[in-house]
C-alpha cells in the first residue's frame, strides 16, 4: 500500500515547508527589526492585512505538515507495537488537526 506522505513525497514536504518556514521567519524578524509595531492596535492592523494573514496562515499550515511528516517518522521508527503505533499516530493527528483548527480561527477570525 503506497502513502501520500512516505517516501520521496514526504521527503519533499519536510524540505519545501522547512524552506517556507526558514523564509517567513526571516520575513517576520526583518519587518520587526525595521518597523516594529508601536502598539497591539498597530500590530493587529498589520496582521489583518490580507498577505500577510494568508502567509501566516500558509506558515502554520507548512509547519503542521513539517510536525506531521517528522513525529510519524518518529514513531513508525521507534514504536514496534501496532496498536501503540496507531494510537499514537491518531493522538499526533487529532493534536494537530487541533491546533491547526485553532490558528486559523485566530488568523481568520
């Protein structure tokens, strides 16, 4: 059985979001480096623009697949017993889905 996310392909999602991630945070630490906000008014503002709401979100979004792609690696290496695997493995994905639920209520609430 072939996964979406083995071999090559997962390879590649843990490379391309490191890249993103390494970009953004390079984005965030110049932009605050050089015009930091003065007050949470004007932070909020910033945020609320529309590029830069959708690159956090893309963030967040690249960082969950990076967490994802790395813990299952973890645990397929490591956990022998298959009902601990799949135990963990759906703790680790509900973790996940979770806090990608809630960072996107946050980025576009």
């Amino acid at each position: 059985m072939r996964h979406a996310l083995s071999g090559l392909n997962a390879w590649l999602v843990q490379r391309l979001s490191a890249v993103y991630s390494l970009l953004f945070i390079v984005y965030l630490s110049l932009h605050f480096l050089l015009e930091p906000p003065g007050s949470y008014e004007q932070w909020q503002q910033w945020m609320r623009q529309p590029l830069v709401s959708t690159a956090s979100l893309i963030f967040f979004g690249a960082l969950s697949l990076h967490m994802w792609v790395g813990l299952r690696d973890v645990v397929l290496d490591y956990v022998h017993s298959p009902g601990l695997r799949v135990c963990l493995l759906a703790s680790v994905a509900i973790g996940l889905a979770a806090m990608a639920a809630w960072t996107a209520r946050i980025l576009l609430g």
